[in-house]
C-alpha cells in the first residue's frame, strides 16, 4: 500500500501480556483513530516461542514505531521499548486522548 504524504501515521502500542484482554480496545483504537484520519499500524499480536520470530516482531514494531507520525499508547504501554526508540527519533508519543484530542 502506498502511503498518502498528507496522511498521518500512528503505531499503536499495547502490553503484550494483555493482548487478548485488550483485542477489543487495540480495534476500538485503531478504527478512532482511522476515523481521524490516521494510517494505523498497531503493534504485532504474535504468540512467539522461537527467538528468531521474536526479534523479527520486535524489529517490525521498531521499524513501524519510527516511521510513524505519533506512536499511541494504550494503558500500560507508557514504558515500552516502542515508545523509548521512537522519541530517539523525536517521534511524539502520546496517549489516545491525547492524539485525538489534537494533541500530537
């Protein structure tokens, strides 16, 4: 897909451990924030054992992260690795409210 320029991006980042609790607020997000007008990548929900998978997520979700426009956290994500890397790549992180409130 290609991306439009005038289109913003914003990765969504969740708690891994609570990805199955938080389903229904990761898709509440990502279609409030579509509806905002954002071009939404939210973090990989993947169930991985092999350590290889692993770091092929994370380095997706890392690659994401900064080439977003604003990384959203959702509760409990405050803290995690996607939002440190992308304010080393002065992407804003920012909570839901925050981003549509017209805040990022």
């Amino acid at each position: 897909m290609t991306h439009n320029p005038t289109q913003p991006r914003a990765y969504i980042t969740a708690p891994t451990q609570a990805a199955a609790a938080l389903a229904a607020a990761l898709a509440a997000a990502a279609a409030a924030l579509a509806a905002a007008g954002f071009l939404v990548t939210p973090a990989t929900a993947a169930e991985t054992v092999d350590a290889d998978d692993l770091v092929a997520v994370v380095a997706e979700d890392m690659d994401a992260a900064r080439a977003a426009d604003a990384v959203v956290t959702l509760p409990g994500a405050e803290g995690l690795p996607e939002g440190v890397y992308a304010a080393l790549y002065a992407v804003p992180v920012v909570t839901l409210a925050e981003v549509l409130g017209g805040a990022a």
